[in-house]
C-alpha cells in the first residue's frame, strides 16, 4: 500500500506537468495536422507540403515530391511558350497563320511577330523604324520622353508563390498590347505581403518579377526593355488576408 502511494505520488506532478504544459508546436515544415501548415499548404506524413496527388495541383501542373510543377509542354496561354510560339490544344507549336498571333500580328517562319513588334526596320512600314522592338515612327522617337496613352496592369500572386496564375495572363496580354505601341521602357516592380523575413520578401518579390519579365519576354518584348525592381515588403499597407492578397503583386512603371 505504502508503495503504492508513493508511485502515485511521482505520477501526479508528472501528470499535472502534462496538462499545464501543452505539447510543443512543431517546426515549419514539420506539421502534426493542416493547421500547422501555411495557406494552401497539407500535412502528409509529418511535413507540409503543396500537393499529395496531381488532383491537388492547379490544370496543366503535376505533383513532384510534395511541390506543383509544369506538366512538360502543356501550355494555357501562348505566354507559356516559348518566344513566337503558339498555344493550340494546350500544346505549344509553332504559328502556321497569321490570325494565330492575335488582331493585327503575322506569322513569319513558324513565330509570332505581334502587333507594332518587329526585329528589323523591313518588318515596320515605310514611315517607322524598328525602335527597341517596336515599329515607331520618326516623330514619336523624338517625343519618347512623353507619357504613353496606354496604362498597365499590375499582376497579383497567390500566398508564398511566384507563378503567373491563370486569371493574370489575359492582363499580360493587354500589358504585351500596350508595350507594343510604344519604345519607352518599363520598370518591373515586385512586392509582396508583410509576412516572413525582409531577405525572405525581397528574394520572393524578385521572383515575382522575373516571372512577370519572362512571361512577358516570350510574348515578344524585348527583356532590355524591362528592368527588374525587387521590394519586398517595403509598400504592404495589408493587415488581414483581403489587403495581403494587394500586397502580393507586380506593378509597372514608365522609365
């Protein structure tokens, strides 16, 4: 009996320690149930990850070792191709028509030249020259310092990502149409929401701006025209998931 009061006096301290000490949390990425994972992120076998199946993944990406990649050659939009290809069935392929390149472009060799693009001075009409791209004419080169008529559109991002989501490509392609109307050159600003480290956000914020860049780039315009701006967190004015989601974007400035 003696002994036995004695074993019950060392569990109930120990016991007691138990209930008054929760277990700890475990460390990202390391997880014990969704909940200890980022947005959009699972627990599957004790680590966070971003997919456990390809029906976890977005349309056209697979998933590789717990992460969504590019399925290889599939493609939404002509963006996803490589420079002067086009999107057909999800495939890129080289342009076989005119009418494949968009209102106003021509397909030359199997690529897309887009509307006002052009590689030398024999792809613009008489009047204009061949101008970082563009075709523009005498006067206009003159006056590049003036403020194009066009505007474009930033580019938002889902939450710790860089990839160019679905919903933002049909404003890539007005920002292409608004680029190729005018040589004036464009800074390519990347931000993102105040969450994580400043070495972390302004790696991600570059990222995002590169991505934007590329897309832009295999559309046609030229990448000299385009400079690269990394800020991070600098400019988040978000306090919740609504004002973070306007943190998390690209913006564009005249140069």
């Amino acid at each position: 009996m003696r002994a036995q009061l004695k074993l019950a006096l060392l569990i109930l301290p120990l016991a007691f320690f138990a209930i008054a000490c929760p277990a700890k949390k475990p460390k990202y990425p390391t997880c014990d149930s969704d909940k200890d994972c980022k947005p959009g992120e699972m627990c599957r076998d004790k680590r966070c990850v971003k997919c456990a199946a390809d029906a976890d993944c977005p349309e056209g990406q697979q998933c590789v070792q717990g992460a969504c990649e590019p399925k290889e050659g599939w493609c939404s939009a002509d963006g996803d191709c490589p420079q002067g290809q086009v999107c057909k069935d999800h495939k890129c392929e080289d342009c076989t028509a005119d009418n494949e390149c968009g209102e106003g472009g021509r397909c030359i060799e199997g690529k897309c030249l887009r509307k006002g693009q052009c590689r030398t001075d024999d792809d613009c009409p008489e009047d204009e020259d061949c101008l970082k791209g563009v075709c523009t004419k005498a006067q206009a080169t003159q006056a590049s310092d003036n403020m194009p008529k066009c505007s474009l559109q930033s580019i938002y991002f889902d939450f710790d990502q860089a990839g160019i989501m679905a919903d933002a490509k049909p404003m890539l392609q007005a920002n292409l149409e608004c680029l190729s109307s005018t040589p004036r050159n464009v800074g390519v600003i990347g931000h993102t929401d105040p969450r994580g480290t400043d070495e972390y956000n302004i790696a991600l914020s570059d990222q995002r701006a590169r991505a934007v860049k590329e897309y832009l780039s295999r559309l046609g315009v030229s990448p000299e025209r385009m400079r690269v701006v990394p800020k991070g967190e600098a400019e988040a004015s978000g306090n919740e998931e609504a004002s973070w989601a306007k943190d998390r974007r690209v913006e564009f400035t005249w140069e």
